[in-house]
C-alpha cells in the first residue's frame, strides 16, 4: 500500500472521520454505547473494493468488521466481487458465472482505483476466511444467490471445513436481500448470526420484522430508511441492527445519534 496514497486520503476526509472519532471518544466516556465498525467491501474508499488490498488497510485501520460480497465462478468456485458481472471493477467483461476462476484470476481489479493497485487479483472465498479470520470479523453478503443453485450449502460447507460454524468461533456474520436464501442459511448454519439486507421501507412494518426476528439476528437496512421507532422495534425483537452506506458526515452523524448496532461504511476510521 502507498503510504502517501493513505495518508493524502485520510486528509481529505477529514470531516467525515471527525464524526467517527467524535462518537468513540463519546463512547470512551460511557455516553455511546459501543457501534461496530464495518468496512464496506474492504476499506473502499481508498482502495479498490473487494480486494485483498483494501481488505488489508481496513484490518490495519482496525475495523471491527470487513464485507464481502460472494458469488461463484462457472466451474464451481466461492469468489468476492459485488457486482454480477466484471465490468464496473476489472478490465475484463461478462458475467461472473459465465467466466472460470482462472479466468476471473487473470483479471486487473485495482487499476480502476488507481495505478498503484495495477494488477490487483480478484480473491477467493477461502483465501479471505483464510487471511482475516481472527484479525477482524467478516460480515458475508450472499450476492444474488438465486443465480447460483445450491450456493448456501457451498458456503455453509466452506464455513464448516474452517471450523467458523460454532458459538466459540465469533464475528462471522451472514447476510443478503435475499431472505429465502437467509431462511437457508440459518438452517443450514444455526449457530452463525444472520441478517437481511433491506431498501425498501415496507420492510420495516412490524409484522415483517416479527418474522424476520424468526429466523434472522440482525436487520441491516439503508440508512434512508432508518428511523427512531424502526431502531426501536428492532431492538424489541432482540435482533440488531446495521445500516448502510455511509459514505457523508451527515449519514454517520445521523445513525449514531439513532443508537444502531452497527454502520457500514466506505470510510473506515482508524483507530489506534
């Protein structure tokens, strides 16, 4: 990583930081209670989201949590990369699941970011489980699993094989929109927290909640529609709540100050 690149970054958004540092330092006294700390994809703000680089600076930023969003290649293997095709974030075109993991290997995923991360490989699954796995959690986003048949086995298999399936074994936390593929999960893994992911404000009704609280442990919804009584039912149900995607002073400033359990941001705060 480029030290300049960090610092320089770090400078720039000062104000946003400002916010996180105002709120620990709150929390420190006793006034705040404890907000865990989430790296959307990796540190992504400054550097190229869902890759081991930016992965790497959020642990040394010391983010409670890193996220990463997880699909399968054509020949049946677990990679990190959010959107369901290689367009946005490599130089490559197409499909992931139309392409093998050899093919998405080849792959430039950081020179979009910038020309020091030239060359950034896209990572597999395990090779995250295996890299970060006591030095952060890790918040795991099945990315459109109705695309891929039989994914949350795969998952929950790779999970097991890593001994990351038991109650001793904390911080790693499963989620997607997808509550089918939730209800799965939890099955399939009872011992591992899920959450569902939700834009949609009819998503926070009561009713929807109670049954989400039947099968899931955290509700994790944008921060646009996150409100007092939201927090407050979610919190009656005994499920936690993480919101997304900070990425302004005001949006963190705003979740704070609503008492989530959690925020997910681009803008990880380094903490000494």
């Amino acid at each position: 990583m480029n030290r300049k690149f960090v610092i320089g970054t770090g400078v720039a958004i000062s104000l946003l930081l400002s916010t996180f540092n105002q709120a620990f330092a709150e929390e420190s006294k006793g006034e705040r209670k404890r907000v865990e700390t989430v790296a959307h994809r990796g540190a992504s703000a400054y550097a190229p989201e869902n890759t081991i680089a930016s992965f790497d600076l959020a642990v040394d930023m010391k983010a409670d949590y890193i996220e990463i969003d997880v699909q399968r290649s054509k020949d049946g293997e677990l990679v990190v990369i959010h959107d369901t095709t290689v367009d946005r974030t490599t130089d490559g075109t197409g499909k992931v699941r139309d392409l093998t993991l050899e093919q998405l290997k080849s792959l430039d995923a950081g020179s979009w970011k910038g020309e020091q991360f030239a060359g950034e490989p896209l990572p597999t699954f395990e090779e995250v489980l295996n890299r970060y796995h006591g030095k952060a959690g890790i918040l795991i986003e099945l990315k459109s699993p109705e695309l891929y048949l039989g994914i949350e086995e795969q998952v929950a298999a790779t999970l097991k094989d890593h001994h990351l399936d038991k109650p001793h074994n904390e911080k790693i936390i499963l989620q997607s929109f997808n509550f089918d593929s939730m209800k799965k999960m939890d099955k399939l893994l009872p011992h591992v927290p899920v959450g569902v992911l939700a834009a949609n404000r009819s998503l926070t009704s009561k009713k929807t909640l109670q049954e989400i609280s039947t099968y899931a442990e955290w509700f994790n919804p944008s921060y646009g529609i996150v409100t007092e009584e939201v927090v407050k039912n979610v919190h009656s149900l005994d499920l936690q709540i993480g919101s997304w995607t900070v990425r302004s002073h005001e949006s963190a400033d705003f979740l704070f100050d609503m008492n989530v359990d959690a925020i997910i941001t681009d803008y990880v705060v380094p903490r000494n």
